[in-house]
C-alpha cells in the first residue's frame, strides 16, 4: 500500500470515530478533518519508515578528541501508546568517543525517528541510548529524558504541573557515577 492509499484509509476510519462520537462529519468545520487528521497521524509515525541505524551511520567520522559529547535539550513530540495522546520534552545525549564520533545532527535525527512512533517514555529513552551504543561502540552512552504527558493532563488524574524524567545509560556511565554526575552538572548550564 502506497502512502496515499494509507493516508486515504486513514482518513475514512477517522470520519467514522467522528460519527461515533456522535457529530456530523459532513458539516463545513469537520468537511477535512479526516484527511488532515490522517496526514497529521501519518508524519506523527513516520519513524516506523526510517532506519535509526543507517541515519547513524551516514556521518561517523574518526574521533576527534573530547573526552564526553554532549548535545542536549533535543525536543521531540511522541504519542503515547497507552491512549494516542501526545507527550513531549527533551532529550539529552551523552556520550565517551572510543575511535569514532558522530554527526550532532545525528543525534538529533535518532530522538525524532524513535518519537515518531506509538511510544512509551521509557522506551523511547532506551531506544535512543541503544542505537548511540550500537552506532558508536563508545564507552559509554547517557540519556535524559523529560516529558509531559497529555494523557496525565487532560484525562485520569489531571495534573497539570507534572512531568516524567527517565535515564538510560550504558558502559562507564553505569559503573561510574561520577561520569554520570558530571553529565548531569553539565546539563546545568
């Protein structure tokens, strides 16, 4: 199936949801709701389309001396899997070159493929600290990661002023903490 056919499809299950909700899809206001509805749904998930692993590997270049990189407060906008909301917030990256580093750019691009997906925050941190290992070889990956949830806001508990930090790291920054301390303090300035 192309992805006109896809978004077509879409777009005819969601002006069904909207019958079912009980209004009138065919009035002026919701007349395109379907179809921007379904191009919307489609570039939110438009990471099942793309390789974290080949986007990587586009730009690994020898090391060139650091002995941490760090990109961080990388938004990203996801969907969480539990209810087809949105959740969104930041990522930080870190990582110990060993031989080789990679693109910043790249960095960014792997947060956006694996939040272009039906997600749960958790995942979503591992996803991106697993794909920077297993690119790089390094001796070492961090990730932070802080969101809020529209599906704690809007619906079940409603509470407006919360937000959910996770943290997935490999190699020395799992045995040693005063590497993780020391990408944390800078994640402060």
């Amino acid at each position: 199936m192309d992805q006109q056919e896809k978004t077509a499809l879409i777009a005819s299950h969601i002006k069904e949801i909207i019958k079912l909700l009980g209004e009138n899809p065919d009035r002026e206001g919701l007349l395109k709701t379907p179809m921007r509805s379904a191009k919307a749904l489609c570039h939110i998930t438009s990471g099942y389309e793309m390789d974290p692993m080949a986007t990587m590997r586009q730009a690994i270049f020898e090391y060139a001396g650091s002995k941490m990189v760090i990109v961080k407060d990388i938004e990203f906008y996801s969907m969480c899997e539990h209810h087809i909301l949105p959740f969104f917030g930041k990522i930080s990256v870190g990582y110990l070159p060993k031989g080789q580093m990679v693109g910043l750019s790249k960095l960014a691009r792997i947060v956006d493929i694996f939040a272009r997906r039906l997600q749960v925050q958790e995942r979503l941190t591992a996803q991106v600290a697993e794909a920077v290992q297993s690119a790089l070889d390094s001796d070492g990956v961090i990730v932070s990661c802080t969101a809020q949830h529209l599906c704690m806001k809007m619906r079940g508990v409603e509470k407006q002023d919360s937000s959910t930090t996770t943290v997935e790291y490999t190699g020395l920054f799992a045995t040693n903490p005063h590497l993780r301390d020391e990408f944390f303090r800078q994640l402060t300035f």
